[in-house]
C-alpha cells in the first residue's frame, strides 16, 4: 500500500473523503475543528493524481500567514507521497512554480493590468491606513468647501461636524470599494418608486383592516367611537400619488398628518364590538400607519435630490483623489481586478486557460467582488460573457469553496456572509451541477465541550430551515464529535463577578482581573490534565502548561488591568495588542519623568517617579517623602530614608536633573533612548521574565517621539501631546501575526483567535456587549439607497428613510421582537468562533449587568437565552431564576467571586507592610496636591461650579459663609435623599429627568413621555418602586411649573412660535421665536491665553422686543448666588447671537419659585480658577 493510499484511509470516509474525490463545482461547509486544512491539502494532491499539474492548480486563502502553513503543508504531504509515487514526484519538481497565496495578492496582480482605466498608476501600493487617512483629510475638505450650501449647512447643523465627516469617511469603506463604489443607490426615480411601491402595498393592508371593522357597533364618547371616526377619514381619501410638484408634497404631507394622528389614538377599551376589534388590530395597525406616514415625509421631501447628488459627488471625487495619490484600500483592487476581468476578454481567457483548478479557503470572510472575480476566472473556456458569467457559463470542476458561514466574523473588512451562504444554490446551475459537502464533526474540541456547543449554539442561531431567519444569519446544524481524550476532564465554567461599592473594594474589572491570574496559576500549578496532539493524529493528556492557555477579548478595554495581575503573579505572557500602552508600564514611566522635566511642581508625576523604576523606593520611603508637604521635585533631605532607598532616591535625582539639562537641547528621540538605556529603564523590565512584554512598548515610545522630532516639537509640546492620550486604553496592533507557540498565556482579541486553537480558552467581560449602536447621519438602505439624516420642520434631526427602513424591516419579522441586524447576527458568530476556539477546558467571566440584554448584544445575554436557569438577567433582578431542566446533564457550572478588596489587592504586591497601608489610607483621606491641568476649553457648569467651589473657599477663610436665598422645602424629601443603597442614580439623573419630562412636554405636547435612550437604562436599572417614584416626582414637577405664570407664559411663547416658523419666518425676522437646548460657545481673552466655554441653555424665545433664557434647576436648596456665572453668561451670551436685549432667569422646580440674574458674568475670577492660575 502506498502513502498515498495510505493518506486515503486517513480520512473521514463519510464527510471528508467524498469531499477531497468530488468532481464538481463544489462548497464545502467545514465546521470549527473539522479538518479542513487537511481536506483542502489532500485535495490538492488529488488534482495531481487526476492529471493537473501544480502550476495550473490557483489555491487562494485569507492570509499571508495561512497561505504559508497550506503551501508547506501541500509540500510536506507531496514529498512524502513522492517516495513511491512517480505522478507525484514529478510534481514535487514543479511545485516551486505553484500558486498558493492570499487573494488580496492574487487581485492586485489582476488590478496592475488594468489600473490606467482607473487613472491608477500600476506602480499603486496598497495601504489600508494611509488610503483611509487620506480619504479623511479629502472628506474635510469636501465638507469645508461646501459647508455654506444649504442642504449642507442644514446636514451640518443636523449632525455635527465630526459625526458628518465619519459618516463620508464609512461610505467610502463600503464593500465595493471607493474605485468601485457608485451603483443606482444614488437614483432619485428609483427610490421614488420604491418608496411608492412600500407605501401604496401598506395602503393596501391598512384598508383592508380598516374596512373589516368600519360596521361595527360602537358606544358613543368611548375609544371605539374615535377610532370609527377615524377609519371613516381616513377611507374617504386616497392615498396621494407620485405628480411632482409642490402640490403633491403638500398632498403627501397631510397623508402623513393623517397617518400619524390615527397611530397615535389608544387602543379602545370599551366591551363594543367595535371596541375589541380596533383593541385586537391595533398592534397591526399602529406600525403599519407609522411607516405610511414615513413613507410620505421621505417622499416630500424636496431635499432628497440634493442629498443624492452630495453623496454621488463625493464619491466620485474621492474616488479620483485616491486614483491621483496611487495609494489604495483592499476593496479598491479588487474592485479593479474585477472590472479588469469584464474589459479586458483577451486577459481574462489568458488567465482562465492558466488555471484547470481554483480551491479557495475560509470563503466566508470574503464578499460578492471576489465571487464575481473568481467566476470570471473559472468561465468556459471560448467564451465571454460582457459581464460577469452566471453559474450556468461555469467550466465543470474549476471551483472548490471551503468556508464556515459561522465563522464570518470580519465585516469590518468588508466580508459578507450572505455570498458564501448563498453559494451552493446559485452553483446547482452550473455546468454538472454542483457538490454540497459538510465537514461537521469537530475533532479537537472535547465530546462534553462540543455538547455544549450544541446546546448553546442551536437556541443562539437559526436551524438551517427556519425561513423567518435573515439571509445574513448564520444557520446552525449540531456538530459530531471526535473521540474523547483519556484521561482529560473537560470544564466549562461561568465565573459570576460580585460588586460591592464599599470604598474599601476595587472594581469589577480588578476582581476579574485577579481571579483569572488565580485560575491560570490553579491550572499549571496543580497540573491539570488537558488534551494536547499526539502521534499520527491522536489526543493525549499531558499537564497543563503557561502556554496552552489563551485569555480572548471581545473588546481591549480590561485588558491592561489583566496584564497587570499576570505580571504580579508571576505569570509569562505574550500579547498581540497593546492595550494598556497609555495606562502603566513603560509609556506611563516615561511620561511620568518627562512630564515632572518639564512641570517640577508637578506632586502626582514625582509620585509615579518614586514609585517606579526610576527610583523603585520602598512604600515607606514614597510615603515619607510625599508627607513633606509644599516639596519641589527632589527636595527632600534623603538623610531620613534607609541606605537602599537613599541610594535609589539619589540615582533618581540624577535621572531627572540629567533629563532637564539635555532637555531642548536634544532630540526627543534621544531623551527617550537615553532614560531607556542608559537610567536604568530596561535594565527593570529585563530583571523580571514576567515584564517581557513590556520590551516591544519602548518601540512605540521612540516612534512617537520620533515623529514630534519631526513636528519640530519641545518637550513641554510632546507632553502636552501625551497628556490626552494617558490613562486612556488605546488599542494599538503590533506588527506580525499570532502564534499558537508563542510563549506563555496568550492575550489575544476574539476575531485574532479564528483560526488558532488552544487547550484551555477564558473569555473576560461577557457582559460588554460591544459597540453602541449609533445610527450614522448617511446609512446606505437597502430598500432605497442613500439616506441623510437633516432638520425637519422643527428643527429637529430626522432620517425618514432610515427610520423607514426599520420600520418595515420590523413588520417583516413580525410581533413586537425588535429585527434582527447584521451585527447582531455577527455577535451570535463571533461568540461562536470564541467558544470554539476551546479543546478541553472553557471559562467565561462576567458581571450582572445594570439593564437586561434581551437582543443578545453581548455574550453573556446569548449564553442566557440558550441557558436562563444559570443567573439574573441583570444586577438586583427581582425575579427568580428559571428551575434548571431535571433533565439537564451537560457540564455547565456556575461560580461567584466576591468584590476584591483593596487589602487583598495590596497583599497580591511584594514590600507593603500594614503601617504602609494605614499611612497610604491616611494620606489618601487628605486634602489632595494641586496638579497642574493647562486645559483651554471647559463646559459652563465646570466653570460656574469651579467659581462657586472659589467662593466658598474664600468665605470659609474669612468667616463670612453667604446664607441661601429662604426657601419653603417640601415636606417630603426629594428623590435624591430616598436613594437605595448602592443605587447608581444621582441628583443629577434626577435633573436630567425633569428637564427631559419639561422640554418634551412642551414640544410634543399631549404625547407620552419617553426619557432617552441613556435616562432609559439608568431608569431601568433602578429597582421598579424607586423608578416608579422618580417617574411621579418627575411629572408632578412638570404639571406644576405649567400651571405657574412662568409655564404658561412659555406654552403661549412655543405656541406663537410654531406659528412663525409656520409661516417661514426665521429668527431675526423679527418674528417669536423658540428653541430648546440651544448650544453655543463662549470666547474669554485672558491675559496669558484664551478660554472657551460651552453650553447649552434649556429654553431660549423672545420676539423682536427681546430674548428671554430660561434654566430649570432641581435643587434641594435654592442658593441664587451658586448660577450666577451660569445665568449671566446666558444672557449675555444670547443677547450676542439674537442681537436683542436678553434676560435671564433659573426656576427651581421643586420650590415652583424663580431667580433673575442681572450682575455681569465673573470673567475675572473665571480665568484665575481656570485659566491663567494652574488648578486642578
């Protein structure tokens, strides 16, 4: 028997070997841990065996570094098939000329021959990156030159500066490319028609409801008798039809006042027929008048022609500004490679007769460009088709996808699980139909861990065969499994982090932190047996080592505080990304003694210097040092200190009086190189294998001071330049690719993981459930293209078409279940691929959440709609768990970790004693150091609090304390004094609330209140009888302030507004006017430099006679002096916009009293608390 044949036998003969043998176009589903390396390998040596040499066989992966393991794996299997094989030693021969590479590469070689057509040099590199950054600046400056047009200075003024340029900067990362990215979503008579199409078909269904009650019996002055009425109307007109014009608008705006007023009308309650029928349709009707009245604002909007033309004209500019510079994305080569193929049919056929075989592998990361490029290489041969071959024009056999729809977790880089799935339909048309085979057993996970995978992931995902399932959700069929490993116990374990607000306990993140670097060392250090490779495919068991763990974040930002509890314990790591680059470790060092260099006086920097390597002085020696209060840098008489810490204090004194001499007068580069080399800081990180990862940071430092070196900076500008940056988790990825043999625990993102495999996985932070989900100003519908977000007519932000989008994308899934979305579907992959990525053992820590997750944005939320009974949905969830099934017998386990202490944390460290606790804990309880803040821009209420904080403090000094203004205080105490313990909810929650209730009520009048997304969560949060009792308090606030002469004198001012603005006057027409949460900022000159403040003040009206500033306060106290600055800033404030004489007033809504403020703003005392005089 030959080795060949040998291989043969190796294989799975019911999933794996009809794969490698099949002669068809073919998908191959290939599930986590089924082999598919393998198949792709032995498939590649029976095409040899079949009579196609490797040069003419094209094997295209995802990465570089996955199309250096194929091709070495092809080599090694071909050479060891060569011994006793001639067909296959002679190709061994030929396999230098092979073609095993990433199809980014292969599309560029594509795109080279044809980049003139595009205006593209074909010496074009390619730079995700630079492309990107370049687009940006292009996007300013599009915005800039445009901003006084009036559609732009409305979508401006409607959005933001910023939130307007990201959203120009997301368009052009779209899947087809800048090159390639105009189609007909840029059509106005398309989306007309559209928008035609869905309004008349709800129409259509809502008169069909309508009519079938019109006849019942109603009882007079009820519900139902309002709802007849308005069925009546509504039935007596037809729904407005396409004729231009301002007529028709006209026409589609009372459709849509029609709509919106029967939507709004409550469902009958009385017993009438007529009454529980319009009780039972409501939830069908509501919605579906809803998106009519939508589908009439979008098509009377007459700005939607210009909104397309802002789109399609910044794309076809950017998209020469990025031909010009010759520096491109991914998705524009291959949208060139693709489009070269399509012109040029003599390039196309030369390629298409170069290759008999195309195998492509993870093809789920890929999307629709790189499936037309490759049906255009695998075209029968004589022919060409002027545009992209269908499935049918296919030679037979040419093309063999390999991919897993559960594993497409790269839709930031464009991939689109919707092409690979649908894939192996569109391939049944081609020539000999096509080959479905499904490698679903995984062969490296534990049977127990695989259970649970199909527990979890058949309640997570849609069955292959649910039809109410989106085309972008992936479909789970349960995997098989593979022998169990002797010897090895598989786990599966949830981690429930405990809070406790006490100040005596670290947070969260710190609890997780140190009970994941307690598991790793319980692990490795009582040698558990966990799965490892063995010998012709085998498991074995073996102990447990550093190396066969991974830690895989779904998001950096904990990652730091779990290197550091590593580090403390010893534990070797290696990590991909350097999360915690601005929060400690050499950057923090570095800047803590750049910074002191430069701002001697600086108390916080000389402590982080004492205390790190610098000095490396012992707690008692920082204490004793920091206890000498009004010190300079390095003052300190030494005499005091032991002879170790003396010695270090004086080497430190050395470093930092070397670093103020060299400073200016070198490179920044070189003080950096020099603090690093020559001060003793590599020497620390070296002297310990725990800091090893620290050794690529000092990279990242030079590197930064290199390009300030560039800037022609100082260091107080490259201090300055890193002050923003500190403290802040910043992801940065290092250069290279994860290893699985890299040493130590690996630290690694969820989506670096695909594709590795590891003996023991823990999953920090479940409960994160990743980006917020911020609608960008332009979405790109599928139903209509283009959509802007602008000012409706009263000012107020709206998208029609998105929101329209929604709309019938929810009435699609039907039921009140919010609709599914691409990335919530890419979460339910990503924890998928996370899970998976596990052999033996599988942990995930996470804490209750405050809101319940009941989309399953996070993992945590997918893992308790597969299992209910394992913990509360969310934090002091008042209702009982789910009983777990008595018929349960998987291996899921629960444990709960108290709140770390702070003692217990100090204890984790070397050196402390108890005295050095009590002192740190006694010298934290004092008043804190001024530390320099050189900040130019501040809100008005930092300002008018940092006034106030002034004032008080010079009162106490000289015995003169201001008395409140008298005031009657409510019998009952405020909300703010009936907190719960440990509640979340502040006094200024509880303003927010009140200003939100006021505002609404004045402008959608009559409507029921709904607090903001953010108030919501809070809201929720609460437990039901505290959030039902801020609700109350809430609403009898407002219903008092509009039954006050201040209240109805602001209805009566909205009112003749809304009168005005009907008429399309605008505010300096002399005209009333009204605006709610109006923003601006305030330009201070001072002495030594400028500050900038900015508010937003809660009610602005006037007429031509003047303006009056209105501000709501919820204090329990009313102290007038405490928003004088605020007030008079206001009103001085809106006189200079409105050009009219302003008055300013603050009402305290618990006291139903108010404060008119007519002194000048402090500006004086403004600059000596913030500006001129460094405070902190």
């Amino acid at each position: 028997m030959s080795n060949w044949d040998d291989l043969i036998k190796s294989l799975d003969h019911e999933r794996q070997l009809p794969a490698v043998l099949e002669t068809r176009n073919a998908v191959v589903a290939a599930g986590a841990g089924s082999g598919k390396t393998r198949v792709l390998s032995v498939r590649y040596l029976q095409l040899i065996k079949r009579g196609i040499s490797p040069e003419r066989i094209l094997c295209l992966t995802f990465t570089n570094k996955a199309a250096a393991e194929m091709k070495e794996r092809i080599r090694l299997m071909l050479s060891d098939c060569a011994r006793d094989d001639e067909d296959f030693a002679r190709a061994l021969l030929s396999f230098p000329a092979s073609r095993v590479s990433t199809l980014d590469s292969f599309c560029s070689e594509l795109a080279r021959n044809g980049s003139a057509h595009w205006g593209v040099a074909p010496d074009f590199s390619i730079d995700e990156l630079a492309a990107g950054e370049a687009t940006r600046d292009f996007a300013l400056r599009y915005l800039l030159s445009r901003k006084d047009d009036g559609l732009v200075a409305a979508f401006l003024a409607a959005n933001g500066f910023e939130p307007a340029l990201d959203a120009l900067c997301e368009l052009a990362q779209g899947r087809g490319g800048l090159l390639g990215a105009m189609d007909d979503a840029s059509s106005l008579p398309l989306q007309d028609g559209v928008l035609q199409r869905e309004l008349k078909a709800l129409h259509a269904d809502i008169v069909a409801l309508l009519r079938a009650g019109q006849s019942m019996e109603a009882k007079e002055k009820t519900g139902s008798m309002l709802w007849l009425a308005a069925a009546e109307e509504y039935l007596a007109h037809e729904v407005p039809a396409a004729s231009g014009g301002p007529e028709s608008a006209d026409a589609y705006r009372a459709w849509a006042d029609r709509c919106g007023r029967m939507a709004a009308l409550r469902k009958p309650t009385d017993k009438s027929d007529a009454g529980l029928y319009f009780n039972g349709v409501a939830d069908e009707l509501k919605p579906r008048l809803q998106a009519s009245a939508l589908a009439c604002m979008a098509l009377a909007d007459g700005r939607r022609a210009e909104s397309l033309a802002f789109v399609r004209d910044f794309f076809v500019e950017a998209a020469a500004d990025r031909a010009a510079s010759g520096v491109l994305g991914f998705s524009d080569v291959a949208a060139m490679a693709r489009g070269t193929l399509i012109r040029d049919k003599e390039l196309r056929d030369w390629y298409k007769k170069r290759y008999d075989a195309i195998m492509i592998d993870e093809f789920q990361d890929n999307n629709a460009l790189q499936k037309d490029l490759l049906y255009l290489l695998a075209e029968r041969i004589n022919e060409a088709c002027d545009g992209v071959p269908p499935a049918s024009a296919l030679r037979q056999g040419a093309l063999f996808f390999v991919g897993d729809e559960k594993q497409s977790i790269y839709a930031f880089r464009q991939a689109d699980v919707r092409v690979f799935r649908g894939l192996a339909e569109e391939l049944s048309q081609a020539e000999g139909s096509s080959g479905g085979h499904s490698l679903s057993t995984n062969w490296r996970s534990e049977p127990a861990l695989i259970d649970f995978f199909n527990d979890a992931f058949s309640r997570i995902l849609p069955a292959p065969g649910d039809r109410g399932a989106k085309d972008y959700e992936a479909r789970f069929d349960a995997l098989g499994s593979g022998p169990a490993t002797v010897g090895v116990r598989a786990q599966l374990r949830y981690i429930e982090l405990e809070r406790n607000r006490d100040p005596g306990y670290m947070n969260a993140d710190e609890t997780q932190a140190a009970r994941i670097a307690s598991l790793i060392k319980e692990l490795v250090d009582d040698k558990l047996p966990i799965s490892a490779k063995g010998p012709g495919g085998t498991k074995l068991a073996r102990p447990c080592s550093y190396d066969d763990i991974a830690v895989l974040f779904r998001s950096t930002a904990s990652q730091n505080v779990v290197e550091r509890h590593l580090r403390i314990r010893g534990i070797p790591y290696t990590a991909t990304t350097t999360a915690g680059l601005y929060v400690e470790s050499i950057v923090g060092d570095l800047y803590a003694m750049l910074r002191l260099a430069a701002y001697p006086d600086d108390r916080h920097a000389y402590a982080v210097v004492l205390r790190g390597p610098f000095a490396r002085l012992s707690d008692d020696a920082v204490l004793s040092i920091l206890e000498e209060e009004g010190a300079d840098a390095f003052a300190f008489d030494g005499a005091a200190l032991s002879a170790d810490d003396k010695a270090r204090y004086e080497e430190a004194r050395i470093s930092w009086e070397g670093l103020r001499a060299r400073a200016d007068r070198e490179a920044l580069q070189r003080l950096v190189a020099w603090l690093w080399y020559e001060r003793g800081l590599r020497w620390n990180v070296l002297r310990s294998p725990a800091n090893a990862a620290y050794l690529e940071h000092f990279d990242y430092a030079w590197a930064m001071a290199a390009q300030a070196d560039a800037r022609g900076e100082r260091l107080c500008d490259f201090v300055a330049g890193l002050e923003s940056y500190m403290n802040r988790v910043q992801k940065l990825d290092l250069p290279g690719v994860p290893r699985e043999s890299a040493r130590g625990v690996a630290i690694m993102t969820v989506h670096a993981s695909k594709g590795l495999e590891f003996p023991v996985v823990i999953l920090p932070s479940v409960e994160n459930p990743g980006r917020n989900d911020t609608a960008s100003p332009i979405q790109r519908c599928k139903r209509f293209g283009f959509s802007l977000r602008l000012p409706d007519g009263h000012g107020d932000p709206t998208a029609p078409l998105a929101e329209l989008e929604k709309a019938l994308d929810k009435l699609e899934k039907g039921g009140g279940e919010r609709p599914m979305d691409e990335r919530l579907a890419e979460n339910a992959r990503l924890f998928y691929v996370a899970c998976t990525r596990a052999i033996s053992r599988l942990y995930l820590l996470g804490k209750a959440p405050h809101i319940t997750d009941a989309e399953g944005k996070s993992f945590r939320g997918m893992l308790l709609k597969a299992f209910p009974w394992l913990a509360a949905q969310k934090e002091d969830d008042e209702k009982p768990l789910p009983e777990r099934p008595a018929d349960y017998r998987g291996i899921l386990e629960k444990e709960s970790v108290p709140a770390l202490s702070k003692q217990s944390y100090v204890a984790l460290g070397q050196g402390s004693t108890i005295d050095a606790w009590s002192r740190a804990e006694s010298l934290s309880l004092a008043p804190p150091a001024v530390t320099p803040v050189r900040k130019a821009r501040w809100s008005v209420s930092q300002a008018s609090a940092a006034l106030w904080q002034a004032r008080l403090s010079r009162d106490e000094q000289s015995g003169s304390r201001s008395q409140p203004v008298p005031a009657v205080l409510p019998s009952e105490p405020g909300l703010s004094e009936r907190e719960a313990a440990g509640s979340d909810w502040t006094e200024s929650d509880f303003g927010t609330l009140c200003h939100e209730r006021v505002e609404k009520a004045i402008a959608a009048e009559g409507q029921d209140f709904e607090p903001s997304p953010a108030l919501a969560r809070k809201l929720e949060a609460l437990p039901a009888a505290q959030r039902d009792a801020a609700l109350a308090e809430a609403a009898a606030l407002t219903v008092s302030f509009f039954d006050s002469d201040r209240g109805i004198q602001v209805r009566g001012a909205y009112s003749a507004a809304m009168q005005a603005h009907a008429s399309g006057a605008g505010r300096h027409t002399g005209k009333p006017f009204f605006f709610i949460e109006y923003p601006f900022v305030f330009h201070s000159p001072g002495a030594r430099r400028p500050l900038f403040l900015s508010g937003a003040m809660d009610l602005v009206y006037g007429d031509a006679h003047g303006v009056t500033v209105l501000d709501f306060k919820t204090d329990q106290r009313m102290e007038a002096a405490h928003h004088a600055f605020q007030l008079s800033l206001y009103r001085d404030a809106a006189s200079d916009i409105f050009g009219l004489p302003a008055r300013a007033f603050v009402y305290y809504l618990r006291h139903g009293q108010e404060h008119e403020y007519l002194e000048a703003p402090d500006e004086g005392g403004l600059h000596a608390a913030l500006g001129n005089k460094e405070t902190s």
